[in-house]
C-alpha cells in the first residue's frame, strides 16, 4: 500500500510548471512553517495543500514526493544575511553575524532540530539543509577570518581561527538544550564578547592605532 506521502502512480514522469515564482515562495514559506510547528515526520503533502489551499495534486506534480518538497522549499528560501557584513574589523564583524544570528534564531533553531533526524537518514535533505541554513553563514565568518588575518588583527596561523563558525552556529543549535532558551542576539553577543574574542586575542572595542 503506497504511503501517505509518495507520488500517485499517475503522475507524469516529466512535471511542466504551472506556479508562479510568487506562489512557490508561499508553498515554501508554508512547509518551513509546518516543519516548525510539528517536524518533519508529521508534514504531510495533504497539511501542505491545506495550509496553502493548493490542490495535492499540484503538489505531487510539481514536486513528486514530500522529501523534494521540502528540498526545494529549503534552497528556495535560502537567504544571504552574514555575506553583506564588513565593518573594517574582525571583532566588529563577529559582533554584528552574533546580532544577525541571534535575531534569525526563533526561526531557523526550531527547523534545524525538526529535519536534522530526517537529515541523517537522506543525503539530499541533508545537502539541501546545509547548503541553505548552515554552509552560506560557515563561508560567511570564515571570510570575516581571513579578512582579519590579512588585516594583522591575528596571526595567520592561530590555532583557534579554524573554529569560529562552529563556536557561533554550535551554540545557536546547543543553547535550547542546554537552557531551554534561543540563542537570540543578545546571548550570542555576549557569548562573541566572552568567549570567541578572547580566544582569538581581541575585544569588543575599538582597535589599538
């Protein structure tokens, strides 16, 4: 008996495309949504149709199957937030990817935890969660390092440069487990000033002349 979620037997084997782009960003924004509010194994193409008021069949032809739905809604609401920071100085640019994070976190903290299990059992899921949620803000701040480095701020080869993204993305994914609470702007601020800056041998003010 075929599942729930797995793509009718009649459905054509080459989709043509009857969505706006317009559309498509609401049908995306409405998954990420029910991934939120109930995971990855409670979605189904059914809650999708009905949340959007689209017909399942369209959603089947388009997309096939949950998985590519949920692919396609992850890169195509992928956003660019840490690449556009450069304030002329490494501690100043940490400062502001924690504020950037932070602020994201409410949204992007729950959907990691909702399709990281699923994740590990498909290898396009997984690609498709990091590439949208996690590599783009990795590149992001190991930029912000370099640039550092090429600055003289630190040494170019010192020890804990290599470890900045995880510090940063590893607490904003370990603080609802360790408190109960986000790692929203505020903690992650705190947590550049106390623990990251340090560790790389600068503060939070101004650089010496």
């Amino acid at each position: 008996m075929p599942s729930p979620d797995s793509a009718p037997e009649s459905a054509p084997a080459s989709r043509r495309s009857k969505i706006t782009p317009e559309r498509a960003q609401e049908l995306y924004a409405a998954v990420l949504e029910l991934l939120r509010e109930s995971g990855y194994e409670s979605l189904t193409m059914e809650g999708v149709a009905s949340r959007t008021r689209c017909g399942k069949s369209t959603l089947y032809r388009q997309w096939g199957s949950k998985p590519e739905l949920v692919v396609a809604a992850l890169h195509g609401t992928r956003r660019m937030r840490l690449p556009n920071i450069d304030t002329g100085t490494l501690a100043g640019d940490l400062l502001a990817a924690a504020r950037a994070i932070g602020e994201a976190s409410e949204s992007d903290t729950p959907l990691m935890h909702a399709l990281s299990h699923a994740a590990l059992q498909s290898p396009e899921l997984l690609c498709a969660l990091r590439e949208a949620l996690i590599l783009p803000e990795i590149a992001a701040i190991d930029a912000m390092v370099r640039r550092g480095q090429a600055r003289g701020e630190i040494a170019a080869d010192l020890p804990g440069a290599e470890f900045v993204a995880a510090q940063l993305l590893g607490v904003m994914r370990a603080r609802p487990l360790l408190e109960g609470r986000y790692a929203d702007a505020a903690y992650l601020t705190r947590f550049v000033e106390m623990a990251v800056l340090p560790s790389l041998g600068l503060t939070a003010g101004a650089p010496e002349s």
